[in-house]
C-alpha cells in the first residue's frame, strides 16, 4: 500500500470507530461514561491528522496519527482494566470506596455522581467490552499510521 492509502484506512478506521460510539449511544441507547468519552477526542485528532496529512506530505504527521492512536487504546485499555475491577477509576464515574466518609458525604456524592459509571460493561463481543475493542482496534491504528510514516 502506498503511504496515502495507509493514512486513508488510519484515518477512516478512527471515523469509522467514531461513528460506532455514536450509533451505541444514539442508536443503542447506550450513553457515554466519562471514560468512553476521553476514548472519542484521540480518535477525532486523528482524523484531523489524517486530513492533513493527506494534503500535506510531511511525514510528522504520521508520527502525530500514530500518538493519537496509541492514545486512544492506551485509555481504552486502562478502561478495560476498570471494568475488569483491575484497578480503580476515576472516582466521579466508579464506585470507589466509602471507608471513612460520612454519611451526608456520601449522600453529596451520590447525588452529584454521573449517571453512567466506568466500572460497568455495557455491551461486550466475545468476551471483550466496548472499550476492550476500542483498544485492540486502536493499538492496530497505530501500526498503520506508523507504517504510513516509513512509506
């Protein structure tokens, strides 16, 4: 493949992932926890990139998409790990611990806390959750974009 057909199929496999969370959170009437929407602004990055870098022959450009992607699956993978109850996440979308909080705290807490939680699989595909996919695609991204850039 030439370096414009490998930046293409980059470009178009983050849009293509881009519109799979919106059609889940439109059409699936699944909303977005925080996690899943930090997954989104790599992707959206690096079909700018792409763009760009379709005009533009300059090869740091690639490098820029290859970032991008590899952002995106590393959050991605850190989300998985979230769900996985590997780790904790963000305490405004997981549960957490309540040990030594007060009662009118945790009441304050729960009641300003998101309603979708990052801890939590939605929908899963063989096993493996949306953000687990998300990363596995995006990790593949990656190596296009700098496969684009050795062209």
């Amino acid at each position: 493949m030439t370096r414009q057909q490998l930046i293409l199929v980059a470009t178009l496999g983050s849009a293509m992932m881009l519109a799979g969370a919106f059609g889940f959170q439109i059409i699936g009437e699944m909303p977005p926890c925080k996690l899943c929407l930090w997954q989104r602004w790599p992707h959206g990055a690096a079909v700018l990139i792409g763009l760009l870098a379709m005009l533009l022959p300059f090869r740091a450009l690639s490098y820029l998409g290859a970032l991008a992607a590899a952002t995106t699956a590393t959050i991605a993978l850190y989300h998985s790990g979230v769900e996985l109850n590997w780790w904790e996440g963000p305490t405004s979308c997981t549960s957490g611990s309540v040990s030594g909080i007060s009662v009118d705290d945790l009441m304050k807490q729960i009641m300003a806390a998101p309603v979708v939680r990052c801890d939590e699989i939605p929908w899963s595909l063989g096993g493996i959750s949306m953000a687990g996919w998300n990363g596995i695609i995006s990790l593949g991204l990656a190596v296009i974009w700098l496969a684009s850039a050795r062209r």
